[in-house]
C-alpha cells in the first residue's frame, strides 16, 4: 500500500506536467492549421468553461497568493483564446455563407437577432460597450492596482522578513515556521510581480479582439462582394453578423478573466481561511442600521409622485426585513461573545489566585536599556536582530552548539545605555554603550592619535575612544578599527557565549543533539544511549566546550565513549579520550601557519608533585599543592606564555597525558584561556617546535 500510493502520485504528476505541455503545443499549433467546426465549437465552449473556472477560483480563493499560478493560467487562457479567435476568423473569411460554427451562430441569432440593419446596429452597439467597459473600466483598473500592489510589497518586504527575524529571535516561534513565514513573503513578492506584468496580457488581448473584429469586418466585406459576387446588403448582413457573433464570444471569455483579474489584484489581506463571499457576507452585515436608513429611503422616494411605487416601496420593505433579521443575528452573536469572554476571565480569575508550580526562565537573555531598544526596532532595521541570528548561526558551526534562542527584552531598571547578557537568569556580561557614536580601538596601525572619551572594548577588555558620527572617516583614515553599537553588542555576545558554552548546554539540547544524530547514525546512538545517560553524554561534552573544542564532530566523541564505555565511567576519563580522538582538530586551531605548533613543556619534578597532590572531588579532579608553590607555578607559567606571546607566538603547555587535566586545572582561576594539551593529541602531521621548559623557582 505505502509503495503503491508514491507511484499514483508520481504518474498523477507526469500525466498534469503532460497535459499543460500538449496543451500549450495545441494553442499554438491552432494559430497555423485549420480547424473543423466541431472541434471548433469544443474548444470554443470548453474556453468559456475555463475562464468560468478561473472567476469561480478566484472567488473562492482565501487569500491572492494561493492561486500563485494565476499570471501562467492567464497567459495560457490569453493565448488559447487568441488561438481560437484566428482559427475562427480563419472560416468566417474562407467559408462565408457556408460557415456552420454553431458556437458563433448562436452568440450572433441572440444578439443581433431577426432585426436586420437595426439588430446588426444594436450587436455592434453592445460589442462596442463590452469592449469599452472591459478596457477603460477593467483592465486599466486592474493593471494600476496591480503596479501599486507590486511595488508595495515588494518595498515591504525587508521589513517583513526583519519582524520575521525579530520573532524568532525573541522564541515567539520556531526556525521551521519562520522558514515558513520567509517563504510565504518571497511568495507574496514575487506573486505581485507577476501579475504587474500578467496583466498587460488583458489589455493587450482586448486590443487585439478589436483589431480582428476589424479586420473581420472589413475583409468579409471585400471577400464577398469581390470574390463571392454578393450584393453589399448580403456581404455586410453575413459577414457582420458572424464577426458580431464571433467578437463577443472571444469577448466573453475575456471579460470573465479581466474581472478575475480585478478581484484578485484588489484583494486585501483577510481573515485566515476566509473566502470573498465569507468577508463580504461578514462586512455588509455587521449594522443592521444601515439597512433601515437605505429601506426608509426607498420607501421615501416611491411615494413621490412619478416614480415606481411598486418597485421603490417592496425594496424598501425588504430592506428593513434584512435589517431586523441581521439585527437579531449581531446581537446572538454578541451574547455569545459576552459569555465566551465571561467565562474567560472567570477561568482566568480562578487560576490566577494559584501559582504555578515552575516558573522557568529565558534561557539566553539580552537585556538592553530604554536608549537601546532603536538597535530592534523594526520601524529602523533592527540591525541587531540581524546579528544575533548570524551569532547562532556561526556558533553552530564553530563550537557544534545550536545556541538556543535568544531573547531580547527592555529592562527599565538598567542604564538608559546598558545592555546585559544573562544564562537562566544570571547576568554574566553587559556594558554601557553610546548610540550615534562609533569605539575606535588602536590595534597598532594608528599613524595620528585622536581625542575621544576614554572606554574599554567589552569584548576583549582593550582600551578604546568613543568619537561622533561626523569623525567616524577621520578615525578611519588615521588607522583605528571603528565599531559601531549593534557590531560591539554582537561582539561581546559571541565572546560570552563562547566562554559560557559549557553551561548552555543542558540535557535537553543534548537530547535534541542525540536525536537529530540518530536520523542519520542510529547504530552509534543506540549504544550511547545504552551506555551512558544523558548526565553522562553532556558531562563529557560540557568538559569540551569548558576548553574551547568543537563538538560539531559528534559521530567521532560518542564512537569514542562507545569504544571506552566498559573501561571508562568517568567523565573527566572519557573527555580526554574524546580529545585524543579529536587530536588533529584541537591542534589545527593553535598551529601557525606552516602547521608548527609551539610548546612550553613543564619540568617533570613538578609534574609529579601535581599528580601527588591530586583530590577526586565530585566536581572533577583539583590540586592541593602550597600556596607558595602554587604561586610560583603560575609566576612561571605567566612569564613563559608572555614572552612567547611577545615574539608573535601562540604558545601552548605540553604534558604527559595523567597530568594534562591537572595542569588545566591549576591554572584555571589566573588564566582561563591557557591551552593545554597532552602528547596524545599530537597528530602525525603537526610539527613541534619547543619553546622551552616551565621550571618552577628558577
């Protein structure tokens, strides 16, 4: 069943795409073979039925954009038409007296009828209004809206997409539904741009009938006085009467579209799921006032002398029925309302005197000042909004963390110009800003040194000046790296977010993680989740982001724990396993360029006495060597990394790997960005170069 349903689909498929191609192969094959008046007769009636079916699609459409097809439908059912009426003026011309389309001979008997000169007059007549009602009134109508239509949407549509934008980012909905609403706009745009064009292929149709209604006539006229011998009388009753019959029934067809045209280009964004007829039926009843002003009007104007009583004073009365019928429906449907919102707030007003057992927090938060709510503000950009999607996004491929949504608020207790960042709750970084100015930071290239107000760089801590608007290209030509407010918000956040990494992640992402991988690799995700708990999988990848490794590798760290899971339970264990199997990624980031990574390597006396003094806590391994001694170890180490840092070098400590956690360890307060890596994670093709050796009291 589940294999036979595909294969209908797919052969439903091929037989529409078929059809639409055979379709438009026959439209144009009409413009040049003759057809019989049968077939004629068919096609002609079946183009009636279709511009029928796309009016009633219209009507009956919720929204504009739902029928996304109508500008190709409208060209195809143009052309079709355009086909017809060649082929038919193709017999009118050729067959004359002798022409049997019953199609055109019944659009001409009921229009011009048995009148002679006076029904050929009033066929004209009527072809004249249809043609001027449909160019003039119509057509012009529909193509202007729809150059309004289009190029508001199109104006709108940045902005749309940034409210899109700002609502994911504020978690009031998913990354699929904003996909979704994303999509639709680029729907609406391009729907609008279509039909700015579509609709030049209506006027262009009406002018066209014209020209064969023309062409028809004239012609007719000549082929029978000249070719068949007809008296003018006879040429003009046959010939005028067919181009008549012929005219309005392409006409009819035409018009049905140009009106279609005109409902859909007008339009206006409705209620969801509602119809034409639904919004209509919804907005003429909502007073039933109106209805008894109107019906005592009429009632009015027929008792005046000479107007029709009988027909003003029955429509009157009728007015006034629908009034009360309508009355009566607005005020069920008040009362029904009334109890529906009764009930709410009793609802609400009982539940309201319980509290909620959890009340649980944002977990990423930016809080920003009164001043600063400009920087997301829809109305100018929302710059912001922009960078904090580019700031998870770029965090999902670096660090393997999919951030979760952050959510961006006003906080009237802070600074006008203070921003802060918090983790469930706890604010962990933030700053005080200046809006209309730009931080301009001396990176070493500053040929000319400015005035400014002093500040510090937020992100990396680096002493900065803040300059106006009108010395921002000042500024850059004398060599400061200028950042304007949402850059130096953006900046900081990722910085925070990457040294916070560890405590973003919970057991529910790393449930969503397990579970996205297994779609792809269920085998090494079912022993994981046979092995370990989720505790356990997200201790192990909390300890890699806790030092700056990616854990976008995540086949790689749970083969690794798969590989150890009867050796190895803890998690401080199996996270240095997982790091010796990510060896070659770990070096990768600290090599230079001729992939030479430069190492301080440690005197092995003390290494002993780190690995003497080792606690198992419940927190993880911790040293307990003097202070004295603890002092002069860090003295070393930050003399060694910051000569090495003063010749250009990025260096890191090499260990043993029993001691490379507890090195990590021992230095984590002074310099929590210390690199430390154990010989293990070396891979094969980095090279070393040896910077020296860390000695302690020397």
């Amino acid at each position: 069943m589940g294999g036979t349903m595909p294969k209908k689909r797919l052969n439903l498929e091929i037989t529409s795409n078929l059809m639409v191609a055979v379709a438009a192969i026959v439209v144009v094959m009409m413009l040049l073979i003759p057809l019989p008046t049968i077939l004629l007769d068919f096609l002609q009636a079946l183009n009636v039925l279709f511009a029928l079916l796309i009016l009633l699609i219209v009507i009956f459409t919720p929204r504009a954009v739902d029928f996304s097809s109508f500008p190709s439908v409208l060209l195809i059912q143009t052309v079709f038409g355009l086909g017809l009426n060649v082929s038919s003026t193709r017999l009118i011309l050729s067959l004359g007296k002798k022409f049997d389309g019953r199609m055109v001979k019944s659009f001409s008997t009921f229009v011009v009828g048995s009148g002679g000169k006076q029904g050929l007059l009033i066929g004209f007549v009527i072809f004249i209004i249809i043609i001027a009602v449909q160019t003039f009134v119509i057509t012009k109508g529909a193509t202007r809206v729809a150059e309004v239509a289009a190029r508001f949407t199109l104006d709108a549509m940045p902005m749309k997409q940034a409210a899109v934008e700002g609502e994911y980012n504020q978690g009031a909905i998913t990354e699929d539904e904003a996909r979704i609403k994303k999509l639709d706009i680029q729907r609406e745009a391009d729907f609008y741009g279509n039909m700015d064009g579509s609709s030049k292929f209506v006027s262009g149709n009406v002018k066209v009938g014209i020209f064969i209604t023309v062409i028809n006539l004239v012609v007719g006229l000549i082929f029978g006085m000249v070719l068949q011998g007809l008296a003018f009388n006879e040429a003009i009753s046959t010939y005028a009467s067919l181009t008549i019959g012929d005219g309005l029934l392409s006409q009819l067809p035409s018009l049905l579209v140009s009106v279609a045209t005109g409902l859909i280009v007008t339009r206006s964004a409705s209620v969801e799921g509602q119809t034409m007829g639904d919004e209509i039926k919804e907005q003429f009843t909502q007073s039933a006032y109106i209805y008894y002003i109107a019906g005592f009007t009429m009632a009015v104007i027929g008792i005046l002398p000479g107007f029709p009583w009988y027909v003003l004073l029955p429509m009157g009365v009728a007015l006034v029925y629908l009034g009360r019928r309508f009355s009566n429906i607005n005020k069920k449907t008040f009362e029904a309302k009334l109890a529906e919102e009764t009930a709410k707030k009793q609802t609400q007003g009982t539940s309201a005197t319980e509290i909620s057992p959890v009340a649980p927090l944002d977990p990423l938060s930016l809080e920003l000042g009164y001043a600063l709510i400009p920087l997301v503000d829809k109305d100018k950009g929302a710059e912001l909004l922009e960078r904090v999607t580019r700031i998870r996004r770029e965090s999902a491929l670096d660090m393997g963390l999919v951030v979760p949504r952050i959510r961006i608020i006003d906080n009237m207790r802070l600074d006008p110009n203070e921003y802060s960042f918090k983790i469930k709750g706890i604010a962990i970084g933030g700053s005080s800003i200046r809006m209309n100015y730009y931080m301009c930071m001396n990176t070493g290239s500053v040929i000319h040194e400015m005035k400014g107000e002093p500040t510090t760089d937020p992100a990396f801590g680096l002493p900065a000046i803040w300059v106006s608007e009108n010395k921002r290209e000042e500024a850059e030509r004398n060599g400061y790296a200028v950042v304007d407010p949402p850059t130096i918000i953006a900046t900081h956040l990722t910085e925070l977010i990457k040294a916070n990494a560890a405590d973003i992640l919970g057991r529910q992402e790393v449930q969503r993680m397990v579970d996205e991988l297994k779609k792809e690799y269920p085998a090494v995700c079912e022993e994981i989740i046979k092995s370990y708990t989720m505790g356990q999988v997200q201790k192990v990848l909390q300890g890699l982001l806790r030092e700056q490794v990616s854990i976008r590798n995540l086949v790689v760290i749970f083969e690794t724990m798969a590989d150890f899971s009867e050796f190895a339970k803890s998690s401080e264990l199996l996270v240095e396993k997982v790091r010796q199997a990510l060896g070659r990624q770990i070096c990768l980031q600290y090599v230079d360029d001729s992939k030479v990574l430069h190492v301080f390597t440690v005197q092995q006396s003390f290494l002993q006495q780190l690995i003497d003094s080792r606690i198992d806590t419940v927190n993880g391994p911790i040293t307990a060597i003097e202070p004295s001694l603890q002092h002069a170890w860090i003295t070393a180490v930050s003399n060694s990394i910051a000569t090495a840092q003063g010749n250009g070098l990025m260096p890191v400590i090499l260990c043993p790997e029993e001691a490379r956690l507890l090195v990590k360890v021992s230095t984590q307060r002074e310099m929590p960005s210390l690199v430390v890596l154990s010989v293990p994670e070396i891979s094969n093709d980095i090279k070393l170069e040896t910077l020296g050796e860390i000695k302690i009291g020397s």
